[in-house]
C-alpha cells in the first residue's frame, strides 16, 4: 500500500501552536475500492468528520500555526486510537460488515498503520518538535466535529473540550467561547478526554504544554457561512491563548 502523507496547512506558521484534524478526509487508497460498503455511508459522520476539513481550511487564514489534516478516512485507520484499540480498523459499521475490515489480517493492519497512521502521527510530532524549539509554550490543538445525534441522544452541546492531563488550554477556551451567549458549552463532553486521548497524549502528555481536543457539533457546520462563523471564534479564541499568555 503506497503511502498517504497528511496535508499541511501554513507548514512555516509564526505563531505558537500546532493544530491536528485526525479525521478530515474521506479517501481511501485504490486498492481498497470502497471497503465494500454502499456509496451513502460517505455522507455520514462514520466516514470523517462532516465538515471539519473545511473548517481547518478556513482557519488557516485566520491564524498563522501549522495545521496537519489527515485525509484518509478513518474506516482504512483510525489515527487517533492506540493500535492495539480494536476500533483502530472497525470491523462492523452500525450492525453491518465491513468487508475489506473484516478479515483483514496482521500484515493487513501492518500495511495501513504504514501508510497513513504513522505518516500522519510522524508529521504531526515533527511540526510539534519544531514549534516546541521556537516557542517556549505553544499550544496543541485537535479539532473535531460530532454529530448530533448519537444512538438515540440528542446532545445538547454546540461544542465541546476533550483534555487529560491539561486543563487549562480546554479551560480558557470556554472562558472565552462562554461570552457567545448563544452556545452551550460542554467540559470533556460530549467525549470525555480522562481515559485518554490518542493524539493529544502522544504529543503532549506529561508536557505541561497546553493541549486539548475539541469537538464542534457537525450541524453547526454545514454551510460555508456557518463554517466562516465557527473560524472565527476559534481563531479568536485561540489567539487570545497567546496574548494572555497560557500560550507562548
């Protein structure tokens, strides 16, 4: 399997911090078709991410870091779950079979973490290494989007932190996202970060940098307009990071 290499947006950023979009894309690698499933499953949340590659996009021209987006659907690999996590290549998809997933085996597994888990994972540390050499503080970000609704729960968050180890990069993010009156706002929700967070623990547990995932309910981005909206508020949000210091 040939290699899937991340795109990287504003690879010289200036500024202090480092964004990761794990499940930006939708690809697969050619010769695995379509995994054996039916085209509509690319048009859910299972996919990727709904419409936080476009996000990243527009926050690219809004602040000046490094954003590192992996493009591969995460049915091939999930870059964000420990390998040894079995929902690193999902085998069942709401009750059905993926096929090209189902009796993959070990070389299988071994060829996909190759091609686009470790290219993606190796990127984003040696964007972080070198942000973590220029600044004496930056900030690790990874953006995501959620649906809505999830088995049956309608989830009343607009938006939300994910963080371990780190609170205070997930802290003043809401401090500042609290003054949009129209938000509700969730702490470790609607995912908790406590158990773990793959891509933020690799790059910065133990760290004392600040870092945390963050998720944007996918309704909420849908169009172009709202999209521009939530680029805003995280570039300002995100930014104030850096002028009041947590970040540096």
């Amino acid at each position: 399997m040939n290699a899937n290499p991340p795109i990287v947006l504003n690879p010289e950023g200036r500024l202090p911090g480092l964004i990761a979009v794990d499940h930006a894309g939708r690809s697969i690698p050619g010769e695995l078709a379509d995994l054996g499933l039916s085209e509509e499953w690319r048009a859910t949340h299972h996919f990727c991410d709904l419409g936080v590659a476009e996000l990243a996009h527009a926050l690219a021209g809004r602040i000046d870091v490094p954003i590192v987006l992996c493009d591969v659907s995460r049915l091939v690999i999930d870059v964000n779950r420990w390998l040894e996590d079995p929902r690193s290549i999902p085998q069942v998809l709401e009750g059905t079979p993926i096929p090209a997933n189902a009796m993959l085996d070990a070389a299988g597994c071994a060829a996909r973490q190759e091609a686009v888990f470790w290219p993606y994972q190796s990127c984003l540390g040696d964007l972080w290494a070198r942000q973590t050499e220029r600044h004496a503080k930056p900030f690790f970000f990874a953006l995501h989007s959620c649906t809505r609704v999830f088995e049956g729960f309608r989830r009343p968050w607009d938006c939300g932190t994910i963080w371990h180890d780190d609170q205070v990069l997930a802290h003043h993010l809401l401090g500042t996202l609290s003054d949009e009156a129209d938000l509700v706002l969730g702490d470790n929700q609607p995912y908790s970060g406590l158990s773990g967070i793959y891509t933020v623990d690799r790059h910065t547990y133990g760290s004392g940098l600040p870092a945390c995932g963050f998720e944007v309910a996918n309704d909420l981005l849908e169009t172009a307009e709202s999209r521009d909206i939530w680029a805003d508020r995280l570039s300002r949000a995100l930014i104030s990071t850096i002028e009041e210091g947590v970040a540096a």
